[in-house]
C-alpha cells in the first residue's frame, strides 16, 4: 500500500514539469487558388503565444477583445513576414483577416494573381523574437507541388524552390 501511495504521489509530482514543456511551432500554409489564380497564406500560431508577443510588442496586456486587436495582428505580421519574387521585387500581401478559438490562431492574407512562386523568397520571424526554439514550416502547394520549408532563429529566410529548381 506505501509503494501504492509513493507511486501516485510521485506521478502527480512529475505532472507539472512534464506539463510545462513547450513546443514553439508555427505552421503557414502558401497555396494557389484554382478559381482566382490569387495567392493564399494561411498563418496557423499558438494564441497564447501570439497573445504573448504582442503585450511584449506593446508594452501592455493583449486581448483579441481590445479595438485595435486585428490593425495590432495585422502590423506584427506586415513587419515578421516578408515576400519577395523572383525579380527581387518585394511583395506586400493584402490582409483578408483572422479568426481564433481558445488554442489556435489562424491569420490570412493574400496576393492577386502572379505567375508562379518559384525562386520567390520568403522570411518569417513570427515569434522567434520572444522564443527562441520557434520553428515556423511553411507549406507550398501549387501546380509545382508540395513542398516545405522549415526557418528557425538561425535561418529565417529561404527560397521556394521549384521541380525545374531541383534538376539543375
């Protein structure tokens, strides 16, 4: 019965450290629309993570709730994630907006119709300023294919590389 009882207390005393461990993940998804020939990017983040990067940001307490939540949303990510063609042509993409739930956070914007993504360079630092383990995959999916990218504090920057990119 003690071993019982030592068993339960050590298990429930393991919980917290166990619990506290983070993982510090970003996942964007940047795809082709069929219909328009626009280009969509889908920023998917912790909330409580991008919460906590914007009351550092601030200076104040974030809440989704506050009257400038989507202008702050929207400026952190202007300035965090950048585009560039394959002409070295910077590329400012339209916001569309957000929706969160009490976990996820999921961020949208777009950019008209272009011919393709290929040799375009991306960085995103989203979050890595305030963790430095944050991983941000981006997901490319357009007539070229999938593919990914993975940035982290030491290489937040990359370029999309296409099936005629991969041959040579």
């Amino acid at each position: 019965m003690i071993k019982f009882v030592a068993a339960i207390v050590l298990t429930f005393a393991l919980i917290p450290s166990v619990s506290a461990h983070r993982y510090f993940f970003g996942l964007t998804e940047i795809s082709t629309n069929k219909n328009t020939d626009a280009i969509e990017i889908v920023h998917q983040y912790t909330l409580h993570d991008v919460q906590q990067a914007l009351k550092k940001r601030l200076g104040k307490a974030f809440r989704l709730e506050q009257e400038d939540a989507e202008k702050q949303i929207r400026n952190w990510v202007n300035e965090e994630f950048q585009l560039t063609d394959s002409q070295g042509e910077a590329v400012k993409p339209s916001w569309v907006g957000f929706e969160a739930d009490y976990q996820k956070i999921w961020i949208y914007q777009e950019v008209p119709k272009r011919d393709n993504l290929c040799r375009w360079t991306l960085s995103n630092t989203l979050l890595m300023n305030n963790f430095s383990a944050q991983v941000n995959t981006i997901n490319v999916v357009d007539d070229y294919g999938n593919r990914s990218l993975i940035l982290t504090i030491e290489n937040t920057s990359d370029t999309i590389k296409c099936q005629q990119d991969i041959k040579e």
